[in-house]
C-alpha cells in the first residue's frame, strides 16, 4: 500500500520521532505509577505483610504491567493526538508543497477528537480482552475488526480536521470508505504486534495523510 510505504520511507524524520517519544514517556510513567500503586494497595490492603505480601504486591505489579501493554495504544492514541500536527504537517512539505496552510477544526476540536478516538480504542480493548483469555482465536477476530474501524476512520478523521470541519471530513471519509478501511486494517494488524504497534500512530496519521490528499484530488 504506497501510502503506508511512503509513510515507511519518512520514519527518521524528526518530526516524525518527537510526538511519539513525547506520547511514549507521557504513557511510560502513567503505567509505571499504575503498577506501583497497585503492587502497594495489595501489599497494605490485602495482605499483612512478610514474604506472602510481597510476592502477591509482585504479581500484581506484573499484572497491571501486562495490562499495561495490552493498553498501549488507545493510551497514546489518545495522548499523542495533541503532538502528531507535526508529522502531517512534515508529511506534506515534503510530497505535497505549495498547499495553503491548514486551517480546518480548531485545535480543540482535534484534541477532542483524538481523545476520544483513544478512549473508544481502550473500549473495544476491555471489551476484547475476556474474549482473548478465554477464546483467544475469536477474541483476534473480533479485537482486529472492531480495530480497523476505529483506527481507520478515526485516523483519517483526525487528520482531515486539520483542513476540513468535521462534517466535511466525515463527508470525505464516507466517500472513500474501502481504501480508508483498507488502511485500517493494516493499521490493526500492526497494533496487535508487540513493538511494532508502537508505530501505529506516527505512520498512521502519516499514511491517512497521503491518503487525504490524493482522495481531496480525486474528490
């Protein structure tokens, strides 16, 4: 898919590695002070005490940690939502020059929107997950469907506000559904692999970026 090569191709970009690191540290001591106040609220709640509460404070500690990850994503998509301009914008001085500057929602409306993006994705997680426990073939299926829409039409949303209200981008997205899904998709696959997902969503705001602009020309 060119848009997701041409994303690829752009990744040491700076403006590329700033949001996510930002995004990244931001997540990074939010977890860790997650499985630290639950290691510490097992170990003074719930046990007494000696080697047992240790052990369980571990345990717990290693669990939210898991958890931790299983949640990465919605936690920076919803985060990196306020830092990720820069790479549509790096994106489009590079292949697209001579475009008028962005001025489409206001940077409210796109905080808002990209918080609300992660927070459906923390959702569709929690909903997921006891279907992943227990049945982990159906609970794949269902996490990577529910996963392709969400992270493709709230990608390309996001990215289209920076130019467009939200009932135009809305419009546009609904026009150019299949390859938007199509997008998606991969953008789901690749959020169900340890590391890579971590990428998802600098190269995903860059490749709805590509893929903006060459909907906008065909219309």
């Amino acid at each position: 898919m060119t848009p997701l090569l041409l994303a690829f191709r752009q990744l040491t970009d700076p403006a590329f590695l700033a949001p996510l690191l930002k995004a990244g540290i931001l997540a990074a001591l939010a977890f860790t002070g997650l499985a630290w106040g639950a290691g510490w609220a097992v170990e003074h709640w719930l046990m007494t005490g000696g080697w047992l509460g240790t052990l369980v404070a571990a345990l717990a500690g290693v669990l939210v940690l898991a958890m931790a990850i299983w949640m990465y994503l919605p936690v920076v998509m919803g985060l990196v939502g306020v830092f990720l301009d820069p790479v549509a914008a790096a994106v489009e001085r590079r292949h697209y020059p001579g475009l008028v500057p962005a001025q489409g929602a206001s940077v409210l409306a796109q905080a808002r929107f990209g918080i609300g993006l992660g927070v459906l994705l923390l959702l569709l997680n929690l909903l997921a997950l006891p279907l992943l426990i227990f049945a982990p073939p159906i609970g794949a299926v269902v996490f990577f469907v529910l996963a392709t829409v969400a992270l493709g039409h709230g990608t390309f949303e996001g990215v289209a506000q920076r130019r467009l209200d939200v009932t135009a981008a809305r419009r546009l997205r609904r026009r150019h559904q299949a390859a938007v899904l199509a997008l998606g998709a991969v953008l789901a696959g690749m959020a169900m692999v340890p590391l890579l997902n971590l990428l998802v969503p600098v190269l995903g705001t860059a490749a709805m970026t590509h893929l903006l602009h060459r909907a906008e020309r065909v219309g």
